[in-house]
C-alpha cells in the first residue's frame, strides 16, 4: 500500500519526520516534495501532486503539510476524488476516516510536534471507514458537487 506525502517549506521538517515514521509501519512513500526547506514555495503545486496521485488510485491514502494544514487541504479538495481533512487531534484524525472517508491527512507544520503528527497520522492510515449508510450517504452527496 502506498502513500503519497508532500510539503511546502514550512511543512519539509514534519514531512521528512512522517515519511520516516510511515516506512516504520510498513507501507511505501512517495514524495512529491518539496525537497528543500530554505527555499520557499507555493504549496498549491505540491497539494495538486498529491491529490492527483491518490484520486487516480496510484497512491492510497496522501498526507500533506503546510504550516497550518489548510492551504494544502483547500487547494487538495479542488481535485476531483480529493477529500482532504485538516487534522489536529486525535478525534479527528480517527473521524476523517469513519465519518468522512478522507483520503489526504493535512497538517500544520508549525502547529504541531512531531509525535503529534505521527501519531494522528497512524490513527489516519489504520482507521477504516465506518461503511454506514448515513455516511456513505454523504459522502456521495460530495461526490455529486462534482458533477
Ligand atoms: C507558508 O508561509 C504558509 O503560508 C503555508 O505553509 C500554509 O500555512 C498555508 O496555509
């Protein structure tokens, strides 16, 4: 199973911690970059990377950061297939994936540790989607502002 990482300058120190820490759990990364934090750079590229690679279904699941989360998670969710969920604890890493069946983990950079970021990103990766009617329900009334 693979997963798709990316990061602008402000998220390439978490990047770089998480890519680590998500090869430790067994699956295999893809870095979109960006590959060098002194040098800044427009994080609607890197988000676009990601999202295209996890819509097509090459990647599984992607994991973006930015310095808040949410740059990368509202230029993320203009790709089609995208649902891109800024995370900031626990609960919500776990509820992202039951509730929402998001499939990009955005987080901020300079808002949380490193432990904070693996340990949400675990909760990400392991955590299924509930599969319930209500939210599948939801989930294609998404799908359909698609269209
Ligand atoms: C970069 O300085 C910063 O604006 C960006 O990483 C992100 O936080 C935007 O949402």
């Amino acid at each position: 199973m693979k997963i798709v990482i990316g990061s602008d300058h402000a998220g390439y120190e978490l990047k770089e911690h998480l890519k680590k820490a998500v090869k430790e759990l067994g699956y295999d990364i893809e870095d979109k970059g960006t590959d060098n934090p002194d040098v800044s750079v427009d994080y609607p590229k890197f988000a676009e990377s990601v999202a295209k690679e996890v819509a097509n279904g090459k990647g599984k699941l992607g994991v973006l950061v930015c310095g808040t989360g949410m740059g990368v998670s509202i230029a993320a969710n203009k790709v089609k297939g995208a649902r891109a969920a800024v995370v900031y604890n626990e609960a919500t890493a776990k509820l992202a994936r039951e509730h929402n069946n998001a499939n990009i983990i955005c987080l901020g950079g300079r808002e949380l540790s490193k432990e904070q970021g693996k340990k949400f990103v675990k909760l990400f990766i392991e955590t299924p989607f509930s599969e319930d009617e209500r939210h599948k329900r939801r989930i294609k009334e998404i799908s359909d502002l698609e269209k």
